[in-house]
C-alpha cells in the first residue's frame, strides 16, 4: 500500500495537493475545497499531538480486524464518520485562502515525514509511523478524489 514515506508517493500527492484550484469541485460530501485542506491538516496536527483528543468511535476500529480493513485497498466509503477534531460541523475551522491552506497542508506533511514517533489516533488508536504513513495517504488520497484529483 502506498505512504508518504516512499518518495514516489510522497511526490504523487504533494502534486495532487499542489495542482488544487478553484476549479476542483466536490464529487461528494459537504466540505468546500479549504475545508478539506484544513480536515486533513487537522488529521496531520492529532498525529504530532498539537490537537488534544479523547478515544472516540468504535472499539472495533481499534481491533486487528479494524486496521486491518483500515489499511487494506478497500477504498473508504464516502460519508465516513470523522473523530470530532476533524469534523467541520463540530469543529470551528478557520478558513482561509486555497493557496495558504494548500502550503499549511504541505509543511505539516513535510514536518510528519520527519517524525520517528506520533501520537495515538482517535478512532485507530496506537499506530507505529509506517501505519500513520499509509493511513495518511490512504486519507489524503480520499479526499483528493473527492475534488477529482487522481
């Protein structure tokens, strides 16, 4: 499964992430284009602990089972439930421009590649930075799509 440890990958989704523009719209969903820079900065922000979160969803999640469907090639459904940090009908998000959330997105994905350890996930829980690395991608490859970003 691709991450954004391996170079090749990381490069595919920093060119995803930097070709977003105005003209993206949403397939599907609720969240405007800055809006989803911000939820998926804000997924980047709980890894380096910088946002505070308590255990959320269901234990299964955090099951063998659960990562092991979280990490698998099955695609996410879209609609997916979303830890409250990261959802911006809980959440008061402060949005932006697209080219300023598009650089907050891309220095933190930076500053995550350079961690050895992160902190725990809400709905995973402990994950080592191989796992954070796939999940990472896995997440901002989803939402990529949703702005039609391939």
């Amino acid at each position: 499964m691709k991450n954004i440890l391996n170079e090749a990958d990381y490069s595919e989704i920093k060119n995803r992430i930097q070709h977003l523009s105005d003209t993206n719209t949403r397939r599907w969903g609720n969240l405007e284009l800055q809006e989803m820079l911000i939820h998926c900065t804000t997924q980047l922000q709980l890894a380096l602990g910088e946002i505070s979160h308590k255990q959320q969803g269901p234990s299964f999640m955090r099951s063998k089972l659960g990562k092991w469907l979280l990490f698998s090639t099955i695609p996410w459904p879209k609609g997916a439930e979303t830890p409250n940090e990261m959802n911006a009908g809980i959440a008061s998000f402060s949005v932006t421009d697209i080219e300023n959330e598009k650089t907050v997105l891309l220095n933190y994905l930076e500053n995550i590649r350079q961690q050895t350890r992160l902190k725990s996930h809400p709905f995973f829980g402990e994950l080592n930075r191989k796992e954070w690395s796939r999940l990472i991608y896995k997440h901002l490859d989803h939402h990529l799509k949703q702005f039609g970003s391939r």
